[in-house]
C-alpha cells in the first residue's frame, strides 16, 4: 500500500525540482520518503497519514517555544487583521529594532530582512563597502545560507583561495573567499600574517550548527577577534541559528566576546521569515540611505512576521526559561550517551540551551573533518528507527537538534527509552 507521504513526494517531484523547497527536506542523505507535515503544536508534528511524531528539528531552529505558540498565533492573527504588508515604516519595527539592540549588547543599530541568507548575504556587501575591501574568511563546515560568495569550499592548498562549492558560482566570486579549517588557530595566524590587510571580514557560526554541533575553542575565538581588530577586518558573527537559541544574549553572551556585526534569523522570526543584520553604528551608517551601500526588502520587517518575533520574544524573557530549556536538551543528551554506553555503541552527543548534536562517533568532533569522520550508516539507520516510532531527528548525520520549551520531560524520557531500544538490539 503507497502511503500518503508516498502520494504526495511522487507527485511533488513533478513540479518542483527533487519535490522539495529546501534540499535538506528530500530526506538524500538519509534515503526513504520524506514526511509532507500538515500539522505541528508544541513538541509534535503529524505527516499526511495523520501519524505523530515528537519533533526535534522544531523548523530547524526558530520553533523554540514549541509549535504554534498561542500567544505567537494570536500576535500573527491581530497583525493580520490590521494588514498584512504595507512596504512603509511601522512602529513595531521600530519595537525590534530597540529589543535585539537591547538583548545584543554589540548592536547599536540594526535592520531587518526576510532571510538569514539575505542578513549574511547583505552584511558581507556592508563588510566590504566597509573596508573597502574584497577577501572574505569563512570555515569549513559553517553555512551562512546560499549567497554567491559563501558557497565556496577549501581550495587545494593551505591558504589557497576558495573553490565553488555550487555549480552556477562563477570562480571570479569564489577567488575572494578564502576557507579555513573550524578550531585551527595556527592557520588563522598564518592567514592574517600574509593576507590580513586585505580581509574585509570573517564571517563564522560563532557555534557552529551546519557540521552537527560543534564548538570552539576560548582561544580560537579570541585569537579571531583579536586579529580582526588588529588588521582592520569585519568581525561577523552569524548567529542565525544560534541567537537566543543558546542562551539570552546568544553566542556572544556565552563568550563575552562583541563581534561587529551580527546576524540574526530564526528565532527572532517566531516562525515566520524574519532576518536581520546589525552591529556597530559606524558599520551600519554605510547602508543605503544613509551610506552607499545599497540593500533593500519589499517585504523586510513585515508586520505580521515582526509581531510573531516580538511575540516569541516576549516569551523567551520570562523568568527561567533558558534554565528550563537547557535541562530538557541536557536530559536528552545525558539519557542517549548513558544509554548508548550501557550498550557498547559508539556515540556521544553535546548541547548548549536548546540546541544539541549526536555523533556516531567516539569523541565529540571539534572539526568539519572530525565530523566527516563519524559513522553515518549507523546514524541513518538509527534515524529511520527513531522515525519509524514517532520520534523526529533532522534527516542528515551533519545537522544540529533542537529541543523546545514544549518537550516535556515525559516526552525526553520516551525518545530515550525508545533510542535505548535501538541502542540495545546494536550492542557493540
Ligand atoms: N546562517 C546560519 C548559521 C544558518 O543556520 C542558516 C540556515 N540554516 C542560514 C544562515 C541561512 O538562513 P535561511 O535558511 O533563513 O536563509
């Protein structure tokens, strides 16, 4: 019998190319038919055969109070009442703008987008116009969305320029991105040695969430900023994913760290496409109108889109929420690596807030290499396991989980007996 999810990935890849919106979602790394959603509240979603399943990909990030928050639904609803775009100014910008400058000591001013690919994207061209510079630094293994200049991937050599990593990239762009390794302080050194008066910023997941979790060191993100300063490049930390998914003040908070420039999406959206890219005011002050270089949004602080953010916002202040947040994820960390041991599997799992990573591997990664490395056939087949019983994990052993204030530990507590299962009929 073809299921419903069947139906519809037959009929979708007629029409869109691989039936999907976002190749992530086609399920190319994990194989098997994609699940088409049509429901999610709070920790749960349910596919087109009506089967529930405890969601640890939360829209891969921003539903971090669960799905279909009342309040953010109520916020989207008194928006929309009141219209839903209107290509001027409105005053609740003008709310979010004072919000993210008062959570993110670093921004001084700020301006809002619909993407995180348009905040990464729009932030790099104001790094550049800038310093007046072309060079770009990202790391391996970080994603900053799909603008031309950061699909590019190492070049052959030590300090080599970057290749393109999609067709459609013209080598001309890619020759001004140079990509080095994720937690390799002596190549960054060498690196701003010999080519650091002409980097017009590094750009980088200040916690990186496209490689699995991986985390920095102190001293590899220290040494950055200190470079940065001292060869005039832009400091950007893209902490789309990251911000107020880890902590209140993001990254940065964790850190103490100030980048120049931040950038923002997800989360601050609520759910619905709100980016945003802000920093330090003379940075800022470059952009059109006000500077000369140009960046602009039909739809960019939507009304509707800036009320649910203002709304997921609000909830995410409250007293004790990242407190409550980070001991669910922890208690999922805990549970699956107690498990996985008491059975001889290789794997181990990290988190920060709400965010976590599960590795087949025997240590936690540090690197895009050491990732690489870990067992992918057995996370595949774990994953269809977990999802044939009702339990959601991002469909690719190189994503990052996420966990929402609306897992209950109950919730926690059955993926766990249900992954020790797994691990149990896997012993070593
Ligand atoms: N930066 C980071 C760190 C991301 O994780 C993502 C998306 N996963 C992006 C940028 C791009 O954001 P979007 O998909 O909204 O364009």
């Amino acid at each position: 019998m073809t299921s419903r999810n069947e139906e519809l990935f037959a009929r979708a890849q007629r029409t869109i190319p691989g039936g999907v919106n976002s190749p992530v979602r086609a399920f190319r790394s994990v194989g098997g038919t994609p699940r088409f959603l049509k429901k999610a509240l709070g920790a749960r979603v349910w596919d087109a055969d009506g089967k529930e399943y405890l969601d640890y990909v939360g829209s891969w990030g921003p539903a971090i109070l669960g799905h279909a928050d009342p309040v953010v639904v109520e916020a989207v609803r008194a928006a929309a009442l009141d219209g839903l775009s209107f290509g001027a100014p409105t005053e609740r910008e003008i709310d979010m703008a004072e919000r993210l400058c008062e959570l993110l000591p670093s921004m001084e001013m700020v301006r809002l987008v619909s993407s995180g690919t348009e905040a990464t994207m729009s932030a790099i061209r104001l790094a550049r116009g800038f310093t007046g510079r072309d060079a770009i630094i990202k790391f391996e293994g970080c994603y900053h969305g799909h603008a031309d200049s950061l699909l590019v991937k190492a070049g052959s050599g030590l300090l080599t320029f970057g290749n393109p990593s999609s067709a459609g990239v013209p080598e001309d762009f890619a020759k001004h991105t140079i990509v080095l390794d994720y937690n390799n302080p002596a190549q960054l050194e060498e690196t701003f040695k010999t080519r650091g008066d002409a980097i017009a910023c590094v750009i980088i997941e200040p916690i990186a969430g496209n490689m699995n979790l991986i985390k920095p060191s102190a001293e590899f993100m220290h040494l950055l900023r200190r470079l940065c300063t001292e060869h005039g490049a832009v400091l950007i930390y893209d902490e789309v994913m990251t911000g107020f998914r880890v902590g209140p003040r993001g990254v940065q908070g964790l850190f103490g760290i100030t980048p120049d420039l931040t950038t923002l999406g997800k989360v601050i959206g609520g759910g619905m496409p709100v980016g945003a890219f802000g920093g330090r005011r003379d940075i800022m002050q470059k952009i059109a109108p006000l500077g000369a270089v140009y960046q602009a949004g039909t739809l960019s602080g939507s009304p509707v889109a800036v009320a649910a953010g203002l709304a997921s916002l609000d909830q995410i202040a409250r007293p004790g929420f990242y407190e409550l947040l980070t001991a669910r994820t922890t208690r999922l960390v805990e549970g699956l690596t107690a498990s996985a041991a008491k059975h001889g599997v290789t794997f181990t799992a990290d988190s920060v807030g709400g965010m976590f990573g599960l590795y087949f591997a025997k240590a936690v990664p540090q690197s895009y290499a050491d990732v690489m490395g870990s067992d992918k056939d057995s996370f595949n087949r774990f994953f269809h396991y977990m999802l044939d019983a009702g339990h959601y994990f991002a469909p690719s052993a190189f994503e990052a989980g996420f966990v929402s204030a609306a897992h209950s530990e109950a919730d926690i507590d059955s993926t766990i007996a249900t992954a020790d299962a797994w691990f149990a009929a896997n012993a070593a």
